[in-house]
C-alpha cells in the first residue's frame, strides 16, 4: 500500500473485510495484536464507516514522497494537552527532517487524527516493509543496524519528552529507538487476500 497525506483508518472485527473500502493490516505484535484495520488513503469512500478515523501527515513538505509499505508499525502518542500546537511545530521543524527519512526502507512519520473517534490524537508511523521490520527488528528484537540508523537522532529525544505525557513513551536506553517508540504501539501487516 502507498502511503498518502490522508489515511482513514477504521477498526475491523475480522479479517474478511468486508465492504468496507481500503487495505487490510493485521496487527501481529503489540498492544493489539490480532486487531484488523482498514486503512484508506485520499478521499473517504462514500460508503466508509462513520467509525472511522481520519488522520492527517503533519508538515508533509518535510518528508518528500511517500512510500510503500507493507508493514505499519503505529504507535500511538500522547501529547501533552498544554504542548499541542509547539508538538506540532516540532514535528514540522525537527522530527520530520531527521526521521521522516531515516533510512529509504525505514521513515518515521507523524499523523494527527483530524476527525472520527480519535479526533486530536496523533501517531506515529514506522513505515516499514517486511523485510525492512526483519532488517531492524530480527525476532522483535533490536538490530545493530537499528541501533545505527537512530545514533544521529538520540539528540532529539530530551525534546520530545517535554511534549509527551509522562510515562506514555518507551524511555529505556537500551532500546535503540527509545523515546521515538510509544508505549502504546503495534506491528499491523498487510493481509494478503488467498489466492
């Protein structure tokens, strides 16, 4: 699936898909393993859920084209109330630049849910194929090529704690994308439809 500016987002009770537009993803690590989701890009489908949520690419001249993906890793952010708007400039000034393109298999980008049940929340996107998740993540676990592709943004993180609510991101060191990585997250991959 391609990413796009605008992605609608809608929870799924099962793997069929039913009518429901978009592609399905099914999450197979984290917080909400087993959960599907519908995810859509551009313009709501005249027959898209009204449970659905929209979400919206903050400061998306920052990230150039978007990419294709086969992997979603979501996490899901919480955002101190008072530092919404200075959150957002952040993103626009500093986190897009550096992690927007971390690596051409490995881009970090930041949505804000504009309407629908999570209106006013926002996540980040691990944009990731499979092999680009197996590449950095062996097994769940961190690589050394992880550890390498988020040495030159650690500089950031003292930042982006002062906007996040305490305890809401993973802070131990010895995760490699700590920080950058939400408590509250999960892996959702692209189901293929059986042949």
């Amino acid at each position: 699936m391609k990413l796009d500016e605008v992605l609608y987002v809608t929870a799924s009770t099962g793997g069929g898909g039913g009518s429901q537009p978009g592609t399905l993803f099914q999450a197979d690590r984290g917080s909400r393993k087993g959960q599907f989701l519908q995810v859509s890009t551009g313009k709501p489908a005249a027959s898209s859920s009204a449970a659905g949520t929209e979400y919206r690419l903050l400061a998306p001249a920052a990230v150039g084209p978007l990419p294709d993906v086969d992997v979603l890793g979501i996490h899901y952010l919480q955002v101190r109330q008072n530092r919404r708007d200075a959150f957002e400039q952040f993103v626009a000034n500093v986190l897009h630049p550096a992690v927007g393109n971390l690596r051409p298999d490995l881009r970090l980008l930041y949505y804000k849910a504009v309407s629908g049940p999570d209106a006013g929340k926002y996540i980040t996107i691990f944009a990731l194929t499979r092999e680009s998740r197996d590449k950095y993540w062996p097994g769940g676990s961190d690589s050394d090529a992880l550890r390498a592709a988020f040495a030159p943004v650690k500089a950031n993180t003292k930042a982006l704690l002062t906007y996040l609510v305490d305890g809401s991101a993973l802070t131990d060191e010895k995760f490699a994308a700590a920080v950058y990585e939400s408590r509250d997250w999960s892996d959702f991959v692209l189901v293929t439809p059986p042949r």
